[in-house]
C-alpha cells in the first residue's frame, strides 16, 4: 500500500504510484472512470463499494478504505476551518 499524507487522497497516491491512468485503474477495479474521479474528488460517501472493487482487483481495500474516511475528515476539517477563518475575516473587515 502507498504511504499518503493526510492532505493527500490515498486513492490518487496508490493510482500515481502504480504510474496508470483513471482509465486505465477504473478498468483493472471494474469501476467506471466517473466513480474513480469523484472517489479521488472526495464526492462519495460510499467508499465500501469502491474499496472492494479495489480488494477484488488485488489491493488491500480495508487499509484503503481506512485511510481514504481518515483523508476525507482531515480535508473536511481544513475545509470548514478555512471557511470559518474567512468568515471571520470577512466579518472583521465589514465592521471596520
């Protein structure tokens, strides 16, 4: 398994480190290329299904799965963190 960052999708990082394409990891998964893409985007919720697709081509899918929910609550918390902070700074610069 690829070791990631937690700013670092570790669907990505595994893809990148196996040098393939969307294309080309959606057809060794049995994924489609939308599902991979929006699994690398953050967009789905459903990362089981994505996660065994994976186990089934090979990959481990519970280490995946895993670090995939812990990188998506990391850049969730950045996100908001940010939004608050801009809020913040927004609100601060209005008032003035």
């Amino acid at each position: 398994m690829v070791t990631t960052t937690s700013t670092q999708n570790p669907i990505t990082a595994l893809r990148r480190q196996l040098g393939m394409s969307r294309a080309d990891l959606a057809l060794v998964t049995g994924l489609s290329y939308q599902t991979l893409r929006n699994a690398e985007q953050g967009y789905t919720q459903h990362i089981n299904h994505i996660c065994d697709a994976f186990a089934d081509a090979g990959f481990d899918g519970d280490i995946l799965a895993r670090d995939y929910v812990d990188w998506r609550t990391d850049r969730t918390r950045t996100l908001r963190a940010e939004l608050h902070t801009g809020r913040i700074e927004q609100e601060e610069t209005a008032s003035r």
